[in-house]
C-alpha cells in the first residue's frame, strides 16, 4: 500500500511542474491544488493555514497537499489572511532614495534576511518626499502589512511615521541618525566613522581638509557636525564644508569641481557618503591631478563600488548584515507582542575603518 502511494504521488509531482509551467502567469489559488490533489477546497484550506494536525485529515493527505502547495509555488493571500485575523507575513519597507548605492545593499539584505524568517517585503520608494511618504504608507497599509521599516529619513516625516505607529502597526527606523522623538531605531554611530576618517588623515599628515555635505539628511547631518567639531577643535588645521546639490555621483563632482577652482585646494576630501566620493575622484582625475598623490579621498558607507574605483576607496563601513537581521528581529518581537528592553529598542552599531588606496601621505610643498 505505501508502495501504491508513492509511485502514486510521483506521478502526482510530475503533473504539478507541468500544470505550475502553464500557471506560472497566474496566482495559484487553494482550487488550482484542491483539483490536483483529488480534494475539496476546504480540506486545502485547512492544511495550508495551520500547521497542526487534523483529525478530520491524515497525515498523508496534509503531506501530500502541503508538497503540491510547495511545487505550484503556492502563497497564501495576505488580504484574506487579515480578514481571518491573522498575520499577513508581510513587511513594508519605505526607503527615501532606491538608486543610492548604500540603500540598494541595505534593500538586498533586508529582503533577504526576512525572507529567511518566513517573511516578505514589500518596496516603497518616495523620491525624497514626505507628501508621497504618506501616500505610499497607506498603501502599504492597505495591504496589510505586519510592520513598517523607514529606511532613510524625510523633511519632517515623523508625523505619519507616528500616525502608524498609534494606529498600532509596529515600525521601526533605519539610518537615520538619532532621533528626538524616540522610534525604535537601528544605525550606524556615525561620529565615531567620521573621528576615524579625520584621524586617518591626521595621521598622514593632512592639514587642509574640505568635507562635501550631501544636504539635510539625518546621517550626513551628524558626519558633518563632528567633522565641524574636530576642525573647529584643532587651530591648525584649515577646514572648509562645501554643500552638493544632491548626495549623488553628480553632486559630489560639480562640488570638486568648485572646491578645485578655489584659492587654497585642500590635500584631503572628506565626502559624506560613497556616492559622493566616486564622484570626487571623477572630477580630481578630469583636473589632471592623482589621487592620492595630490589630493586624498574618503568616503562613508563602503558600497560595492568601493572596492572597484581607479583608485579605490578609502571609506567607513557600515555592518549593514548586522543592521539587517538587528531590524527584522526587533520588528518581529514588536509584531508577537513582546515588549523591547531599552537597549533592545535604540540601536546604533560600529563602524570600521577600511583603509584603500585613495588616500596617502599629505604632499609637502
């Protein structure tokens, strides 16, 4: 009789791939794996929504059903399962620029982290604008999402982060810098990265420094002011701060470019995030001049890229698997229902120094 059964439900398997090819434009429904399986819609139902046994239902059929489900490529509708009161194992992540190259490598790890603890992300992308940040939370919303992640921050986007949060969706930040108003938060300590860059070059010999500000970012934000407070710290070192038009390749180098065609060039270039500096390194190679020869740079965030710029970047990074899985933790507690201790809740993690070749000894004149 078991024999029966398995050659049975091998059979059963190879029609499911061969159905699940000519399926693979429309979602699989419980009917799609109810007709294959040679039972109601009902007894799906009840195999796929829990995982306890039945007494109504062997164990063989639950298997059996619960493979097909598997081959067919079967996921549950959220919607139905919040109309039945339960979760939806959806996450909705908000994230403030999708073509920066750092926020790109923190989509990819959250995605893939969640996905590991039986969940899924769905993206949202608002263009730097918190009116859309609000639109686009309450669509989010309507697909009933467990929790909320804000990845990177808005001008002035507290007011609908708060207005989930006393609706009673769990959500959380992600680098963003310190908040004043106290949202569960995961960051990178972002004065210690930049006391590293400074001493870094402090200790070749760099007394002429310029940091390029990427805007009002959270972040950035606090780069620049302890930037602003080692310069100001320190009379013998001559520092200027030079604002980008956006915190972007193009951004870091128009800001070169100006910083190039000044008075007094500085020997070392502080950008506020990676995407700047790859940025700086373009407009100092168009200039004919060499890095790290004539000028140093470092950056922020150690992107993918970093490792691959002609010369390559000298930058700050940020753990970002570890910020991952410390976020879909946290989130996930605070769905369950369990309660975050302080530090549980407030999260900012270390950065490293990586040392490459864009930065050297400070020429001597």
């Amino acid at each position: 009789m078991h024999t029966y059964y398995s050659i049975r439900l091998h059979f059963v398997i190879q029609y499911v791939q061969v159905m699940a090819k000519k399926m693979a434009q429309k979602r699989v429904t419980g009917k799609d794996i109810a007709s294959i399986a040679g039972v109601s819609q009902s007894t799906v139902s009840r195999v796929l929504s829990s995982d306890e046994p039945s007494a109504l239902i062997s164990e063989e059929t639950a298997n059996r059903i619960r493979q097909i489900a598997r081959k067919m490529g079967y996921s549950p509708n959220p919607i139905a399962r919040a109309l039945r009161g339960e979760g939806t194992n959806l996450i909705g992540l908000i994230v403030r620029e999708i073509a920066d190259p750092f926020f790109a490598e923190v989509i990819k790890e959250i995605n893939s982290t969640f996905k590991q603890k039986g969940f899924n992300v769905i993206l949202g992308h608002v263009h730097s604008d918190p009116t859309e940040g609000r639109e686009l939370t309450r669509i989010l919303d309507s697909r009933q999402c467990d929790g909320m992640i804000f990845l990177g921050d808005l001008f002035d986007d507290m007011q609908y982060i708060n207005e989930i949060r006393e609706e009673g969706h769990p959500a959380i930040t992600m680098c963003r810098g310190n908040q004043e108003e106290k949202v569960p938060f995961v960051n990178c300590n972002n004065e210690k990265g930049t006391k590293l860059i400074i001493k870094h070059l402090l200790d070749l010999g760099h007394k002429k420094m310029a940091f390029i500000d990427g805007g009002s970012i959270g972040d950035i934000q606090e780069r620049l002011e302890t930037f602003s407070q080692l310069s100001g710290n320190n009379p013998e070192l001559t520092c200027k701060v030079i604002k980008a038009e956006r915190n972007d390749f193009n951004g870091g180098f128009k800001a070169m470019n100006t910083l190039l065609a000044s008075d007094v060039v500085p020997t070392a270039i502080v950008a506020a995030d990676d995407g700047m500096a790859v940025g700086v390194l373009k407009a100092i190679s168009k200039s004919g001049l060499k890095v790290p020869e004539d000028i140093s740079v470092a950056g922020f965030d150690d992107i993918e890229l970093a490792n691959y710029t002609i010369p390559s970047l000298t930058t700050i990074r940020q753990p970002v698997d570890e910020m991952a899985e410390i976020a879909a933790n946290m989130l996930i507690k605070m769905i369950e229902g369990e309660p975050l201790s302080e530090s549980e809740k407030y999260v900012s993690l270390e950065p490293m120094l990586v040392i490459r070749d864009s930065t050297g000894p400070a020429k001597q004149k």
